[in-house]
C-alpha cells in the first residue's frame, strides 16, 4: 500500500563508521541516504489528477490512412543514419509466476490453477522435458532441478516451434529484427548475467541467420547506487540481524540511469514478459511501426519550431525534452494503473501514467478507459543531436513508500519513480490507442496456455 504523509519520525541519524563504508560501497552519499531517510518521515505529496485520459481527451486513435502516413515516416526515418535501440527490462525472477506451484509443493492442495497446469503439461514449451512425470514429481522437477523457481522470466521457454523452443529473450530477437532494432540492450540481474550471455550467445548465429540481420546486444545490471535504504516502522534505519543496513533495489524507475548511459536516437521499450510466438507478431510490429511514426513526426515538428529565434524561453524549454510515445490499451480490468492528464505546479496539465499505488482516489481508476502502457517508443537525444540527461527529467516527488518484511521484522521500503511513470515525468508525452492483442504479458505460468502463446 502507498503511504502519504507519515507521523513525525526520529531522525536523529548518528551513522556509524561502518554504515558509511556500506554507503560508499553502494555510491551512495550520506546527503542521499539522509534524503531517503527523510522521505520516510514526509511521504511523498499526492498528485493533482485532473482525469483519466480518453479517446476524446489526450489518447490518439489513427486512421487506417493516417496509420499508413506514419508507418511510412517511419520507414523513411529509417533510411537515414539514426541509431535504434530496443531496450529491454529482464531483471525480474520468475517466481512470482509460480507462486502456485510453491503452494502445491507445501500443501499437496490441487487447486483448479493446479489442475489445469498438471492436465495441460504437455502444452506448454518446457512440457517434453517432464514427459512421464506427474503431480508434485513433475511440478518439484520444473521448480528444482530445470531451477525455473529461481530463473529469470527471460529465461524459460515460452513458446513451441518446429526447430525447437524459444524463451521471451529470443522473441525479442525475432521482434528486433522485425521493426529495424536490432541493437538490443537488456538490463539484467547481477546472478543471472553469465546465463544471459551464454544464451544469447548460442543463439545468436542462428538468429542472425533466419531474419537476415546483425545483432548488437548489450547488458547492463541496475546500479548499486539506485538502491534505496529500508527503515524500521518508527522511521529508524532498518538492520539485519548483523546490525548491517539494509538496502533494498529502488525499483524499475532506476532504470533510468541504465536507459541514460545509452547511445541512440530512437529506443523501443517493452517488458521481457510481454512476446508473442512469430505468428502473431504482424499486428505488434505494425502497431509498433505506428508508434514510431508518431514519434518521428511530432519529433520533427517539434524541431521545427526550436528552430524559430522568436521562442520564449519558457516555451522552448517546454518543447526541449525527451519525448515518448506510449502505446496503451482499452482497459479490460488488468489490475495496475493507466494514462491520466495531471496538473502541475504551475498549472499546466500534463500526460502521465499513473501506477494504482499513485491514486488515492479509486473511482479514478474505475472511470479510466485505457490501460498502462503495452510498448513505449522514445527520442532521447534533442534537436541538436546531444543526448538529454534524463535523470533530470525525473519528478522525485513520485515515489511512494511500500511496507515489507525481512526474516519476519516488518520495514518501510522506499520506492523510485517507476520507469515509465515519476522517472518519465517531465517528458513530452502521446498517447496512442493499440489493439489489446499487441498486450500479452505472462504472470502465471498458466498464463502461457492462453491462446497467443500456444
């Protein structure tokens, strides 16, 4: 649950020697860990929604003809020297997708979810390598020894194909090669970076082969000084049993600082988890086209006019930022939040996506039309060709404060801006309606008996 405004804490911080070569260990400095520790006693300010956006109200829903002009923009902005990345958050473990199984493992309960899995194996893209076992055999066999409880998402197979089995890195792959970005970052976890490599690696050649391209992938882990310190309930830092502080990884809004340390024009950004098998992919990478068809033409106006020598300095600095484009879909009662219009400071209304823990006022949610974006195509660099500094384009005031726990002591845990909400505040941002079907994330594993993934 998000907490607001806090009780006065004691903030009294006295760090001791070894609390500080933890800070410095992490890069972080007392100023900074002081600052977070600070926000456990403020909370974080509520936003000024004016409204959910809408089809009439900030969400762009093109035309066939008007589809056909920017899939052309896009082609031909494609034919200059521009660099594309496609930039892929695959940090996440896979065990919440199998939380289930955990259970059935400690409870031996068959639940409906677990019988659909047990009577469904041979349907999934991992099922041949548990031919012949059932019931809690088959299910202690995936989560153990193949170890896809501890697996990142990227790494399981998905989905079935005649030349053999592919995990959602490799859809990514496909997908690359498909919309022109076959420079691929993928931000991984520090534990399962060698297993991301080795593959890539063995797939690389093969891939390269099938779609007729050349691959540039890249790794990057979340940096040690976006983690965040975790505090006791009464605003103190929080120690483990070693009396060492605790620090907890800030979230998918610290991906912002991956995201700065890359050089391209155009990024693409989409969830690991979020693929569909080749047969399916023509309405994706379409839509996607489409995404980056606006994207270039808004760019390109924009230019235009911080071209004109009669700007103000207040418009100009309005116009001078990133830009996203933020492919988004009717909401279908997915939990999560959505593209809602906010006021700012100074009055202006901006488009922002909104994560539920955000919105304090539920019937906000339940009014909204659309839901969190599918695909998000960006422009970081401005109309001179130097890259912005996004981490100045973060809003600091949107992070929110989570309660946890650790060996059974409760803890506030401080969460960043997420990537493409706080950390993508004050950005020029388009909404753009996409068809659900280009919407296809995995949660469960009995997710991927869904029809798009068979």
């Amino acid at each position: 649950m998000q907490s607001q405004r806090q009780q006065p804490l004691n903030l009294n911080i006295m760090w001791t020697q070894s609390d500080l070569e933890q800070l410095a260990q992490h890069g972080i400095s007392v100023e900074k860990a002081n600052q977070q520790m600070e926000s456990f006693k403020t909370g974080f300010p509520s936003l000024d929604i004016v409204g959910a956006a809408s089809v009439k109200n900030g969400i762009m829903v093109p035309k066939k003809a008007e589809q056909e002009t920017y899939i052309a923009a896009w082609e031909e902005y494609l034919k200059g020297k521009h660099k594309v990345l496609k930039f892929v958050p695959a940090s996440g473990a896979a065990s919440r997708m199998f939380k289930n199984l955990f259970e059935y493992l400690d409870n031996g309960v068959e639940t409906p979810f677990i019988q659909e899995f047990l009577s469904n194996i041979d349907k999934f893209a991992f099922g041949d390598q548990l031919e012949g076992k059932t019931g809690k055999e088959a299910v202690r066999y995936l989560l153990e020894d193949m170890e896809y409880g501890k697996l990142p998402k990227g790494l399981l197979l998905f989905h079935k194909y005649r030349d053999g089995a592919r995990t959602p890195a490799l859809e990514h792959l496909a997908e690359g090669a498909l919309t022109g970005a076959t420079n691929i970052h993928f931000t991984v976890s520090h534990e399962h970076l060698p297993l991301f490599r080795q593959h890539i690696a063995q797939n690389l050649q093969k891939f390269e082969a099938k779609y007729g391209v050349k691959y540039e992938i890249s790794f990057s882990e979340q940096m040690p000084s976006t983690d965040t310190l975790a505090a006791n309930p009464d605003g103190t830092p929080f120690r483990t049993a070693d009396g060492k502080l605790l620090f907890r990884p800030g979230g998918h809004g610290a991906l912002i600082e991956n995201l700065n340390q890359q050089d391209a024009d155009i990024v693409f950004i989409k969830n690991i988890d979020n693929v569909v098998p080749d047969r399916l992919k023509k309405e994706t990478i379409r839509y996607k086209q489409i995404l980056a068809g606006v994207l270039v033409t808004k760019q390109k106006e924009i230019f235009e006019k911080l071209q004109d020598p009669n700007l103000s300095d207040e418009e100009r600095a309005r116009l001078n930022r990133p830009i996203r484009v933020c492919g988004v879909v009717k909401n279908t009662g997915e939990p999560g939040g959505g593209p809602f219009l906010v006021r700012e400071e100074d009055g202006s209304i901006s488009k922002q996506i909104l994560e539920s823990s955000q919105i304090e006022d539920k019937s906000l949610m339940e009014k909204s039309t659309h839901f969190n974006p599918v695909d998000l195509v960006c422009a970081i660099k401005d109309y001179q060709g130097k890259p912005f500094d996004l981490p100045k384009y973060v809003d600091p005031k949107t992070g929110f404060i989570s309660h946890k726990s650790k060996d059974g002591k409760e803890l506030l845990a401080l969460e960043l801006p997420g990537l493409w909400n706080g950390a993508m505040s004050r950005w020029n941002t388009y909404f753009v309606e996409v068809p659900i079907a280009t919407f296809n994330p995995v949660k469960t594993v009995n997710d991927l008996l869904r029809e798009q993934h068979q």
